[in-house]
C-alpha cells in the first residue's frame, strides 16, 4: 500500500494521480481510496476540495460521496470499509494508494488500531452532561483519569471527549485512539509525505478559501439544507462548512465566515503537520518541487514488480 499525507493544501490529490499514471505505465494499476473524512460526505464537494470524476483520470477511486450529511462520520467505520476497499483493490492485483489529510482516519487503517466499542446508553449519558455543563466539565474529568488523552483532545471538542470518557468507562483504561509508539502495520506500507514551509502554506491556504467562496461555496450549502446538513453530527461542523452556514443564518457576515475559516484552516493545517511528523517512516517530499513525482517513485522502489517484492520494512 502506498500512503500520501500532508496538511492540507500541498497537492496530495494531484500527487497520488500522478503517482497512479506512473504505476499503470510501468505495468501496475493503481487504484486511489480517500482518508480525507469530510470528502466521504456527499454534496460537500468545494469546501473540501473533492476531485470532480473528470479530474481523477480515469483512475478509480474509493470512498468518496458515501455518507449523506446527516450521517455520523466515525473512525471505526471508516477503518472497515477502508480496508474492505484495499483489500479488493490488492485482490485484484492493484496496488492501493490511500490519500489523505485526516490522521487519526489514515492512521486506522495502516496501524493495527483496534477500537472499543459503544455503549448506547453511556453515550446518551454523556453527550446530555456535555449539553448541560459544556465542554469544559468533560475536560476536567477526563484530565483526571487520561491527561495524555485530554491534551491531546483539548477543552472545546466536545464529540471526541465524549468518544475518550466512553472509552474510559468501557475499557477501565485510557483512550488509546492514539497512535502507537511502535506502530505495528496492518499490511506492508510505504508513505510519502508532503510538506511545505509555513510561510508559503499559509497565503496558499487563504486564497484557498477565499477561492472557496468565490467558487460558490454559500450556494453549496444552501442546496444541502435541505438534506439536513444543519443537523448532521459531523457535516455541520466542517471546516467552511460551519461558517457558510453561519453566514446563511446571519450569524457572521461573509467578511467574518471567511476570515474565521481561514483561522481555523491554518490551526488544522498545523495540528496535521504535528500528527504526520510522529510517524518516524514517513519520506518527506517538498510539495513545490518540480520533481516531486520522480521523487515519490524513486522512493517505491520498482513499482512494476509485484508487491511482494517491495520492501516490507518501513524504515527501509
């Protein structure tokens, strides 16, 4: 499997189809699964700056548009039906290229992640405490039992320290949606990385909104109010996607939307970059190099040669 991350906006998408044209020429199809979790959703397409189908190629893609936004994205699922996809992909004597921004959703599937599960009634219990005392309150308790986890998680995101108190209570141990220390591989994997420096990715990134609303963004939305996108658990909450909405209600000028989805997109931006660097495998590409894609290969060895012939060592 190959695996292309970075922060957003350094040109994963256009790397991993160039990447993909490169392995089909030498004699292995490719086959490109995304891990970016808002691009699941369905109709959420300029905010996250899905590929429309005659951008990808002709190459086929996987997990894309297969959430309506009224669904709860989790990272459980994802990890199933993402390894399902890979699995068919190498069944079929392809090689998989999983395609990125989202790290704990990339890390579930390259790393043995095993995931508590649910319990309904806890969950219930808990997410009425959050709506009743706020985020702080369930910050506090779970910095009592899992520091490592409430650092991690910090004090406003409610959702997920909702997921880590119900974990602590399921299991009696600490949330350990984390990556590993000494990550074990799910199957044989090379990574590539993208990175940029800080001072050329920010203006990148707020143009890149500013493209997003210029692009029609606010009109996006409006069409998916109707789908229920107000209520949707983790659609209403996206990047852009909350802002729009914000805008739609009146509650924020566009000024405002735009401004606040660039704040939040550069804070995003850095928290990627922290979680792919822990990966100590990762081969690092500069994403403005006019030869990034010879560098990418040069780091796959012989992609022609089947894939038991690759190296099966990360740190090779």
């Amino acid at each position: 499997m190959i695996v292309i991350v970075g922060p957003t906006g350094t040109g994963k998408s256009d790397l991993s189809l160039d990447v993909a044209e490169r392995l089909t020429t030498s004699g292995r199809a490719a086959e490109i699964v995304n891990a970016d979790a808002m691009q699941l959703y369905r109709g959420m397409d300029i905010g996250t700056a899905k590929l429309t189908v005659p951008e990808r190629r002709g190459i086929p893609h996987h997990l894309l548009d297969v959430l309506q936004v009224t669904d709860e994205a989790t990272v459980a699922r994802y990890q199933t039906e993402a390894r399902a996809a890979i699995s068919g992909i190498v069944s079929r004597g392809n090689v998989p290229i999983l395609v990125g921004g989202s790290g704990l959703y990339v890390s579930a599937v390259v790393y043995d992640f095993r995931f508590p599960g649910t319990d309904t009634a806890l969950r219930a219990r808990l997410e009425a405490e959050l709506t009743e005392q706020g985020p702080g309150a369930l910050y506090t308790r779970l910095k009592a039992v899992d520091s490592v986890a409430a650092s991690r998680i910090g004090a406003s995101n409610g959702r997920r320290l909702v997921r880590a108190l119900e974990v602590v209570e399921l299991t009696g141990g600490p949330h350990t949606a984390a990556l590993p220390d000494e990550p074990v591989y799910w199957m044989p994997a090379i990574t590539l990385g993208l990175r940029a420096q800080r001072a050329q990715l920010t203006p990148r990134l707020d143009a890149r909104v500013v493209g997003m609303w210029a692009r029609g963004l606010v009109e996006e939305v409006r069409g998916l109010i109707p789908s229920g996108i107000e209520t949707g658990v983790t659609a209403s909450r996206a990047i852009g996607y909350a802002q729009a909405l914000g805008q739609l209600t009146g509650s924020l000028s566009q000024a405002e939307a735009i401004q606040e989805t660039q704040q939040i997109t550069r804070r995003y931006a850095r928290r990627q970059v922290s979680w792919f660097k822990r990966s100590p495998h990762t081969h690092w590409i500069d994403s403005d190099s006019p030869g990034r894609v010879d560098e990418a290969i040069a780091r796959l060895g012989h992609p022609g040669q089947p894939a038991e012939h690759w190296a099966t060592d990360p740190a090779s």
